[in-house]
C-alpha cells in the first residue's frame, strides 16, 4: 500500500493522481513533454518511478517506455500491486498500457480502450499519441484520424494537437486539409517536430521540392534536442527532396553524412533509429542508379545490420535491412532474417497473421530484388501491386513509395513496358512535378518505339532543371 498519500494535480492535463511526491509528478510531467516533443530524454519517466515506487501513473508509463526490456513485469507489477489506491485516470491509463503489453495483444481491443480513456480524458494527448502509434502500425490513417478528432474540441489552442491531426490526413491523402493542421501547430509552436514534419510530407508529396527544403532548413535549429530518430527523419525528408528535385547528389550525401550518419557521434543517440534513415534513404539512391556515389557506405551500413540485435524491432527496417543485406552478398544473413519473419507470422493469431502476409511478401520481394532476382521479385508482387496498401509493416506512404519505384523499374526491365507507362501514369496524375517519374515513363515510351518519348523526356529535363 501507499504511504504518505495526498491527491495531486497533473499539471499538464489537470486530472489527479495518487502520489506522495510532488517531485514525481514534475517528471511525469517532463516524461509527457518529451513525449510530445520527440525529445530525446523520455528516460525521465524513470526518475518518476524512483521518487514514487508506489505511484501508479508512473509505473504504467515506465513499463510502457521499458516495453522491450526485462523491467517491464517489475513497473506492472508494481502498477498492479497499487491499483486500489489509483485514480480513475490512473486506472484508465494502466488498462491500456496492459493491453498493448499483454502477449499477442489485440490490436482493436487496445484501439477501443485507448478510445474509451481519451473519451473520458480527452486532453491526455500522450494517450492520444500512444493510440495514434498503435494505429500506424496497424496501418489504419483512418483509426487515427477518428482519435484525434475525438479529442479536438477539448484542445482546440493546445500545442501538438494539430500535428497529430495532419499526419493521418495526409496519409490519408487529405492533403489541403493537412497543409492546413500543419500549419496551425506550426503557428502555436513553431518548434513542434511532428507539425514540421507533417508540413514538409505535404510540401514534398505536391513536388514543392525547393520550398520544402528551405522550410526544413530554417527549421532545423531546433531539432537538436530531437530523438535519433525524429532528428535524423527530419533530415532524410529534405535528403529526399533533394533526390527527387533533382539536385546535385552531393547534396544528398551530404546530408547522409553529416546529418544522419554523424547522428551516430552522440553519446545518447539510438543507433537503431539511425539505420531506419539511413538504409532507407540508400535504397532511394540505389534505385536511381547511382549508389556508387556513396562510394562503400552501403557495405559500412550493411556491417552494423548483420547485428541481430537490431533484428524483429521494427518490420519496416528488417524490409530495408533485408535488401540491404542481400544487395551486399550477405545472402546466407538475409536468408535467416526473412525465416525469422516468416516464424513471426506464423506465431501470430490468424486475424494478425492474415494482415501481415502483405508484409511478409513485400519482405520476400526486397531479399529477391536485393540479391538480383528481379523476375521472382516481381512475380511475388503481382501484377496489382501497390505498396501504399502495405502500411501494417510500421511505414509511411513516403516511406512505402520507394517500393511502388522498384516495382516500376523491374517492370521496364522485365519488357512489361505497357503495364509500367500504364501504373507510371497513374502515379503522374498525382505528383506530376517528379522528374524521376518522368524518366521512368520516357523508358516505357522509349521501349515501344512510340514518339512520344521525346516529348515525354522534354518534359523531365525542364523539370530536372526546375528546382535546384
């Protein structure tokens, strides 16, 4: 049981809580802060613990944050052991961090208990962004769009709620209503990360390449106290403004180098959300054709992902490390990498496992255009395939898109040059200011021997020119 107890007031949300240190509750405070903020000290949440062993909000925050180490039973357990004496909030809190935590959890079921709490508490935005994660990973835009509006009303001039309305709406292909989120966050606080982020994901989808990148960069002077990952993200969505506008490609390993790489520098940097930048934005450069640039970074890179350890963390990164992998004779490696996912579906409950066969086959995909087998890479993707319909591997569809690219070009190199103008042209109608795309498209045209082409590639060199 508890000792000293006196009931506190939250100060970030105004729900109270049972703690006997006013101290804790200053870093549960910090911890939501961090949160929000993508900082990188959201290890504070641990100090909460330690002034209030017995704090219920605490534990369950702290099991959350330890999710993928050994402690997590201990803070639940201790979570557990105090719920007598917890809050409503508190309560309701724990419920679902137990959800997300329990074996083979149910997906929905924490969805609907996330829903359930911020219905009840609807200015807890850390719950919000809790669910609104869970919902990515599930690849549901449109679970998370319903969450955040739930609680919009009640946070109507409150930091970070607009860059949390943007995201979903832009993956949802909303993007005049995003462009509008972003920059309300952006004006409340011109140093919110998802806001910028969210506002860049706009510029960037509608080819406004240039601006893109100068909004990102004058923005940048506030990202170092940023998370590896939300700093370095940051980074490869200009890296890949960049690529895609056309500019210079020193000006894209210029930034692998100095801005995602160098990430590695600091003492508190999380390498594994470093790799997720920087393999990602290598097998952009490795579908254009010019990987050499980059003279052996790949095979440095490839180096620290034959590490297991950063193995079955994130489905998205054993996508890339995957390719990686394969494209740098690791064959044998990879091999153990696509088994090991395979393991993993088939361990799931049927409903899960349904869901990630797409991934499983996307995974499949990558290790056989990886080591050059474009022809069983392209069969295992079949003629309708669209990889903004795999957003259950824990990705974005900017992130996604580099895939739909691969399947194109294996397509022209396959001789299917109909079917590659035909998906090529649908994509145009979207972001006709991709140079990329337009070369692509002149290939196809090329191959049939029709004169188009010529205006077609035209029409990519002006682009190509246009940005940069």
């Amino acid at each position: 049981m508890m000792g000293k107890e006196k009931e506190i007031e939250i100060i970030k949300w105004g729900y109270w809580i049972k703690s006997s240190s006013s101290e804790c509750i200053s870093k549960i405070n910090s911890y939501f802060d961090e949160v929000l903020s993508y900082g990188r000290h959201r290890n504070v949440i641990m100090e909460a613990v330690a002034l209030d062993p017995n704090c219920v909000l605490a534990n369950s925050l702290a099991a959350h944050f330890c999710s993928d180490t050994t402690r997590t039973p201990d803070l639940l357990h201790a979570a557990t052991s105090n719920l007598e004496c917890a809050s409503p909030y508190e309560k309701a809190v724990y419920e679902t961090i137990s959800c997300l935590l329990s074996p083979n959890r149910d997906d929905e079921l924490a969805i609907q208990l996330h829903s359930k709490l911020l219905k009840d508490f609807p200015k807890d935005l850390v719950s919000l962004k809790r669910a609104q994660i869970l919902a990515f990973y599930m690849g549901r835009p449109d679970l998370s769009l319903q969450l955040v509006q739930q609680v919009l009303p009640s946070n109507e001039r409150q930091d970070f709620v607009y860059g949390m309305l943007a995201f979903p709406l832009l993956e949802l292909g909303r993007m005049e209503d995003a462009e509008k989120a972003a920059k309300k966050g952006f004006e409340i606080n011109k140093e919110d990360p998802w806001s910028q982020h969210a506002l860049c994901h706009v510029l960037q989808y509608e080819c406004r390449f240039k601006e893109a990148v100068e909004f990102m960069e004058q923005c940048s002077n506030s990202w170092a106290p940023l998370s590896s990952f939300m700093n370095t993200h940051n980074w490869w969505h200009v890296a890949l403004c960049y690529l895609e506008g056309n500019a210079p490609f020193e000006k894209v390993r210029e930034i692998y180098d100095h801005r995602i790489w160098k990430e590695l520098d600091r003492s508190d940097a999380t390498p594994v959300e470093v790799y997720l930048n920087a393999v990602g934005l290598l097998l952009r450069v490795h579908v254009r054709g010019k990987i050499h640039i980059f003279e052996d970074h790949l095979k440095i890179l490839t180096g620290y992902l034959s590490d297991r350890s950063f193995w079955y963390l994130e489905w998205h990164l054993d996508l890339l490390i995957l390719w990686a992998l394969a494209c740098t004779g690791k064959s044998s490696e990879a091999q153990e990498l696509l088994n090991g996912l395979k393991s993993k579906v088939t361990s799931m409950n049927s409903k899960k496992g349904k869901i990630m066969q797409k991934g499983l086959v996307l995974a499949e995909a990558a290790y056989e255009y990886g080591r050059g087998d474009c022809t069983r890479a392209l069969e295992l993707l079949g003629p309708d395939f669209d990889a903004n319909n795999c957003k259950m591997v824990g990705a974005s569809g900017e992130q996604l898109d580099v895939f739909n690219e691969v399947w194109y070009i294996m397509l022209l190199d396959a001789g299917h040059a109909e079917k590659a103008i035909e998906v090529i042209e649908k994509q145009l109608k979207m972001r006709d200011g991709t140079p990329f795309l337009w070369r692509l498209l002149e290939r196809g045209y090329s191959t049939l021997g029709k004169q188009e082409a010529e205006s077609i590639g035209a029409k990519a060199k002006a682009l190509e020119n246009a940005y940069f």
